[in-house]
C-alpha cells in the first residue's frame, strides 16, 4: 500500500509540474514577444495653439421684456357683450377685442343729446333776443351754461361707451382668452394679455466695478437655449440712475431687435457685453484640454528618432485654462504659439505614446 501511494504522489508531482512548467514557459514565450514587439501607434486629431484677438466681454444673466406689454382689463364693471378676437393673433392698434354691455349708456346718450339739442337751439333764441334788447345778459349767460354742461354730459357718455368698448392700447400678439361671453366683469378683470415683439428689451445687471466699461450704444450679443446656435446683437440703450445699495449692482437695459419673433418676452437669455477694445490671448480647441482634479492638461505632440526613425510622440503637459468661447479656449500658461496638441483620441492615449496624425486642423 506504501509503494503504491508513494507512486501515485511521483505520478501527481510530475503531471501538475508539467502544467505549472508549461504555463511558465508560455508566458516567458509571451513576454519574449511582447518585448520584441513594436509599441503600438494611435491615431489622432490635432491643433496648433493659436494667437487670437478677443474682444473683452462682460457676462450676465439677463431676461427678456417687452417694450409694450399689458394685460388687457376693465375698468368698468357690466356682462360682456362680444369678443371680437382669437387667442394668440395678432391685432392691430385701435382693434375693438371686448364689448361689455352699453345698452344704459346708449338711453343715456340719446336723451343727452336731445337736451344738447335744446339747449342749443334755446342759446340761439337768446343771442337773437339779445340783439333787440329784449333778454338780459344773464339770460344770455344761463342759456350758455345750459348748453355747455349738455355738451359736457355728451363727452362723458361718450368716454363711458369708450371704457365699455376695450380695445387694443397697440399693434402685438394676443395671448390666452381668459372670459367668456355674457360672463359678469368687474373693474380689474383680466380679459387677455398682449405683448409686443419686436424690439425687445434685454435687462440684467452687473458689478459696480463694471461701470466704466459701460456707456450707451455699446453692442451686446444675446444667447438663449430657446434658439440654439443663435446670436442676437443688440445695443445698451439704457443704463441705472443708481447702483443698488444691497447687491452693488447697476441695472442694464439694451434694446434687441426681433424681427422674425424667435424670442419671447419673459424668457431666460444670457448677455454678453462687447468692448470696442482687444487683447491677444493664446488658444486651442476646448476638446484639447483634459480637466482633471490634480490639474488640466493636454497632449503635446512632438517628433522623436527611435531606431534611426521620426516618430511623433504625444506627452501630458499641465496646462492653466482660462475663459472659453466659440469653441476655443484660452491658454494661460502651459503652452507656446504653434505647439501641436490632440484634439481627439485622447482616451486611448497614456504619457509618451506614438501616434500619427489623421487629422489637423490647419485654421487653428
């Protein structure tokens, strides 16, 4: 039993010895060949670090108002009579949107003008009279008062049938209908809002330290996630009697045209001030920068002899970006005019790798 145990362990130690030595031998097989292999070669894009001329901008977050803008209400009570408009159409200044009901008013003008007629015609009898000497003056003088408090009575039921006919104080867009024929209105009762569109008024604010860099007519360019990709351009018409005594802010108006009604008034946009003034600042792609918790960098691409061949080799060099815009982003300090950096490919990539360049932007 002893010799037969003692052969199964021989048996056991050379079988599992033969595949620990042959895995051995495998992998000195596969690192030999990964020692004699070439290190690989990643393709990449690539952009020169370029000299701009920027203008310096002030940034703000901003909204958008009309320039005539109301809700529509009454300042008479009575049950309304007609609508005479669609929500959300356009109308024109003078345009009757709401009649409320007239019909006290309509009796009430009638008989004022028939008093206005008699009084009228009892001033002429007098004046005629007068001629003769045979009214007074004060005759004269009642018959006149008679007929200018008729004429009186005439203008204010004239302006009571104006209050109850509403119309459009001017040209814009309606919004939603908020009454219904024959329901009962009183003074202050909202019936529709109406808002011009063009222009509009662009207002925000910015720090007191801002101040001498703004005057009146200076250009400012409008962004808003409600027209990706778009730029409005606009001017300062408007700036704050006074800088707020909490935030230490001026206010800022500027006037936007609009003439395609891309932009609403009550939206959300962002301001940018354009100084006439320029500076030099140094760039690359925003695609180039890598931001990292331990510092930004970029891959710097630059060429190299190995094996008596020109290879061109990315290395990791931390950068200090600064502000970003059109796509590009300024280089404070890291980089040189003409230094090639990556502009894609970046994540396969690891310091010193070899690569080769499929393509580079050549305007950059």
């Amino acid at each position: 039993m002893k010799k037969a145990f003692l052969i199964v362990i021989l048996v056991l130690v050379v079988l599992f010895g033969g595949i620990f030595g042959f895995k051995a031998f495998g992998n000195y097989m596969m690192h030999k060949a990964l020692d004699h292999m070439p290190p690989p070669t990643f393709s990449v894009d690539a952009a020169k670090a370029t000299v701009r001329e920027w203008h310096p901008r002030l940034q703000a977050v901003a909204s958008l108002t009309a320039i005539e803008g109301t809700a529509i209400s009454t300042q008479l009570a009575g049950n309304v009579t007609g609508i005479y408009f669609h929500s959300g159409e356009f109308v024109k200044k003078g345009s009757l949107l709401v009649q409320i009901d007239n019909s006290n008013q309509l009796a009430q003008l009638a008989s004022d003008r028939a008093s206005l007629h008699l009084a009228e015609v009892n001033l002429r009898r007098t004046e005629k009279l007068m001629e003769t000497n045979a009214a007074s003056q004060s005759q004269l003088d009642t018959a006149k008062a008679n007929f200018e408090t008729a004429r009186a009575a005439i203008r204010n039921d004239e302006a009571t049938l104006g209050k109850l006919a509403i119309k459009a104080p001017f040209s814009g867009y309606l919004g939603i209908r908020k009454v219904n024929l024959g329901q009962y209105l009183t003074p202050g009762t909202e019936i529709v809002d109406l808002q011009s569109w063009d222009p509009l008024y662009v207002n925000f604010t910015l720090p007191q330290g801002d101040l001498p860099k703004l005057q009146v007519g200076t250009l400012v360019r409008v962004t808003s996630d409600a027209a990706p990709g778009e730029t409005f351009v606009g001017k300062i018409t408007a700036l704050g009697a006074a800088v707020d005594g909490t935030t230490r802010q001026i206010a800022i108006q500027a006037t936007l045209p609009n003439p395609k009604h891309v932009l609403r008034p009550g939206m959300f946009a962002e301001a940018e001030v354009v100084q006439k003034a320029t500076h030099k600042v140094l760039t690359v792609p925003v695609s180039a920068v890598s931001y990292n918790t331990y510092g930004d960098y970029v891959y710097l691409i630059h060429s190299e002899k190995k094996d008596g061949k020109t290879v061109q080799v990315a290395t990791q060099q931390v950068v200090k970006p600064g502000e970003q815009r059109d796509g590009q982003v300024e280089i404070l300090h890291g980089l040189k005019p003409g230094d090639l950096v990556v502009t894609a490919g970046q994540v396969k990539l690891s310091n010193n790798s070899l690569v080769t360049i499929h393509h580079s932007d050549a305007k950059s």
